[in-house]
C-alpha cells in the first residue's frame, strides 16, 4: 500500500455550484461562427479555456487592428475598438497560459508592435507610444560633407500606434493607483476610449502626448476573485464598466485533446491602411442606440453604474467581430453575438459583486454575533462578580459575630486569597444591608 507524499496538494472536486455559476459563453455561441469553434478548439488543444482565449483574441485583436478602424454609430463621433478584458480564477486556473496562446493564434506581423506589456504606471502606457526621430530643423549645412543638406535633431514624439498590455494579477493595477500622484486610472480610462495619452513637463524628454484616435490598444487583466472584488466596487470612477468579465475554468474542456488547429487567418485586423475606415452599423442598432442616449440625457431612462458604457462596449464587440469575419461592416449577428458576449460579462461581474454583498453582510453578522457575544459575557462576568460579592458579605457578617468584632486586617487574614481583593465592597454591601458596623478599625454585628 503506498501513501500520498507529504508534499502532495490537497486536491478536492469543485463545488458544484461553481462549475455552474452563470457568465460563461454557451455553448451555441462557440457554434455561431467558424472562426469561434476554432479559437475554443486551440484552447482546448492546450488544455486551457475556450472563453479566456476568446476574450485574450479579443484584446489582442484591438491592439493589433490599425488605428484607422473606428466604429461610427451616428454616436459620439468615431468610437475606437480598444478592449479591455479581465479574467477571473484562482492563481494556476490558467489565465497566463492561456494569454500566451494568443501570441500564437494571432502573431503579430509588425516588428514594432509592442506586445504583452505589463502596466507599471500611467506614463508607461503612454510611454510605450513614444519614441526618438529626427526631424529637419529648417536650416542647411552650410559646409563640409553634409554641405546643403537639412540641418536635422533629435525629436521625441509617437512612433507606433499598436500595443498590448498584460497583467497578471489585478490587484496590481488597484496598488499602483493608489499610489500619490499616480495617473494609473485616469489613463486606464482615457485609454479605454481612445482618448489623448501622455503629460506635459518642463524637460521635453519627459513630455508625452498621444493624440486621440492615434493608437489602437488592447488590455488582458487576471484577477482572482478577491482582488477583483475591490475593482468592481469602485464603479464610481467608471473604471471597471470599461471591462469585459470572463471566468478562467472552461468545465467543457474534453478529457483528450483535439489537434491544434493553427493560427487564425489574417483579416481586415492585419492590414496596413492610411486612410479612416469607418465601421458602420445597421439602421436598427443605430435607432436603439440613439433611443437610449436620449433617454438618458432627457433622465427618463437610468441605467445601473455598471451598465454605464454597455452600448460602447457591444459596439466595439461586434465591429472587432465583423473584422474577425473578414468584413469591415458590423450586421444585426454581429450585434445579436456581441450581445451574447455582454450577457456573459454581465453574469460573471454580478456574481462577483453577489459574492461580495453575502461576504459583505456575513461579515458585519459576525461583528454583530461579536458584540452580542461580548455583551452577553459581560453581564455573565457581572451576574458572577454580584454572587461573589453576595457570598463574600456574607462572610464577613460570619467573621464580624465574635464579640467586640474583627478588625480589618484579622477580617482580611480570614479570607481566602480569591475574596481579599473584593473584600472592601463586601463590606460595604453587608453594611448597606444592615448586617453589620464599621466604626475605626473594626467590623461588627449589628446588634439593635
């Protein structure tokens, strides 16, 4: 008979309940498109999750399209295709793995494309933009070799417009923005948008500035779900609505692997361009769109603070899911998927925030059975300290009948060392009772 090593991990089979938590992607979605079935088929070729790889493409996919792709809805101008999204599982559910296997379903073709950056600050992100050119000052060589030609410097200004970022685990992002005059957030949430990155200083080396609509970027976060939790409670800041939520644990994943299916082909997300290429949508998703940003503005519809850029989001989806389709037009099944997508985000972000309001409200039961537990010891101790005290005086009463009575300190020898230190309000509580006189030194028996 052999004996498990002393070093082998407690392995235990999962709640059920958690293999059947809502927010995955259902199993027709994956069936909706080719292209799908094979993002979950090379996932699952490397024993890793289907939806982790779908949202890994899809961030990956929004640093690689060209900044010239912009949604256009008829809606806030042209919106950019930037992704974030944020994974969740506990640490070695597979979220790391399963990001590097992006690189190999959707290699970059740029050698300048910056990919799988870690976020270390706001400046950083703009940072990785940034880069040294030399530029003609207006002026000539007027003499030697270089005799008429333009006079050049160093400039530094943006030089690349694609970068992927990775973080491994979140709760990096929450310790780096609470960081004094960290501008980690606000970045965060302009580059969500596609909004002007960088800082202006007094010395040029350490002035960034890149423009609205210039860059395309892509954001894959890992969280467990502890540290995710503090995230989605600071919706205030608008920072965790610009996320897409997908589990890490894939319960379809197949006990033999299939083949690994190669690399997905290049589309629409792979070309060069130089010129805007708008994404245009269908008149109905336009008209419902539109209908919802006038009735919020008007106050007649609310929407939850987490749902407050749900449009956005699903207009990014489906236009990144018309460029994953080889066209560059979102249709009413782009839309209905993207839908799909947003439903799924919204049941593992709920779930967590569940999770978080019962851990919450067990939390303050235990404080309140704490109180209670320490109120109810308290009038223990003092309904103990009263018998005590009730028994004391009444052996002083005992004691103090010799004739002439006791004095204090024969009182005091008379006493078992666990009643001396009561022994002054015993006497107290037998004189109050009548039972006895103190006059100077001595304790007596009353007597009339």
């Amino acid at each position: 008979m052999t004996t498990a090593p002393a070093w082998a991990p407690d392995i235990r089979e999962a709640d059920p309940a958690t293999l059947a938590r809502p927010g995955r992607l259902p199993e027709e979605f994956f069936a909706a498109r080719p292209v799908f079935a094979k993002i979950r088929q090379a996932a699952h070729a490397e024993g890793c999750s289907g939806d982790v790889l779908f949202y890994s493409s899809l961030a990956r996919m929004s640093a690689l399209v060209p900044h010239q792709y912009r949604a256009v809805t008829g809606i806030g101008g042209r919106a950019s295709l930037n992704i974030f999204a944020a994974i969740v599982g506990t640490s070695g559910a597979g979220k790391s793995t399963s990001s590097s296997l992006t690189r190999m379903v959707m290699p970059a073709l740029d050698d300048d494309f910056r990919d799988g950056l870690p976020v270390g600050s706001g400046e950083g992100i703009a940072e990785a933009f940034m880069g040294t050119v030399d530029e003609p000052t207006g002026e000539l060589h007027k003499g030697g070799p270089n005799k008429g030609d333009p006079v050049m410097r160093k400039v530094r200004k943006q030089v690349r417009h694609n970068a992927y970022f990775y973080v491994d685990e979140g709760q990096t992002i929450a310790k780096l923005s609470e960081r004094n005059g960290s501008v980690l957030g606000e970045t965060l949430r302009r580059a969500a948008v596609g909004e002007t990155l960088g800082q202006t200083n007094a010395s040029e080396e350490r002035t960034r500035y890149v423009p609205a609509g210039s860059y395309s970027l892509g954001l894959l976060v890992g969280f467990q779900p502890s540290t995710a939790v503090p995230v989605l409670a600071d919706a205030s800041t608008g920072t965790p609505q610009r996320f897409l939520w997908g589990w890490a644990d894939d319960p379809s994943i197949p006990d033999v692997p299939p083949l690994w299916p190669g690399e997905l082909e290049r589309g629409h997300w792979q070309r060069h361009v130089s010129d805007p290429v708008d994404i245009k949508f269908p008149e109905r998703v336009r008209n419902l769109l539109w209908a919802e940003k006038v009735g919020r503005a008007r106050g007649e519809i609310e929407v939850p603070e987490l749902d407050g850029h749900a449009g956005l989001i699903k207009v990014k989806v489906a236009a990144l899911l018309a460029l994953l389709d080889g066209r560059d037009y979102a249709t009413e099944e782009d839309w209905s998927l993207a839908e799909v997508i947003w439903a799924a985000s919204c049941g593992v972000r709920d779930h967590l925030v569940e999770r978080a309001q019962r851990e919450a409200a067990a939390e303050k039961q235990r404080e309140q059975d704490a109180k209670v537990l320490q109120v109810v010891r308290e009038h223990e101790a003092k309904a103990e300290a009263t018998v005590a005290l009730e028994r004391v005086a009444a052996l002083v009463r005992k004691h103090a009948s010799v004739v002439g009575g006791i004095t204090w300190g024969e009182l005091n020898r008379r006493m078992a060392s666990r009643d001396r230190k009561g022994l002054r309000k015993a006497v107290d509580v037998a004189e109050a009772r009548g039972w006895v006189v103190v006059e100077g030194d001595r304790v007596s028996v009353r007597t009339d």
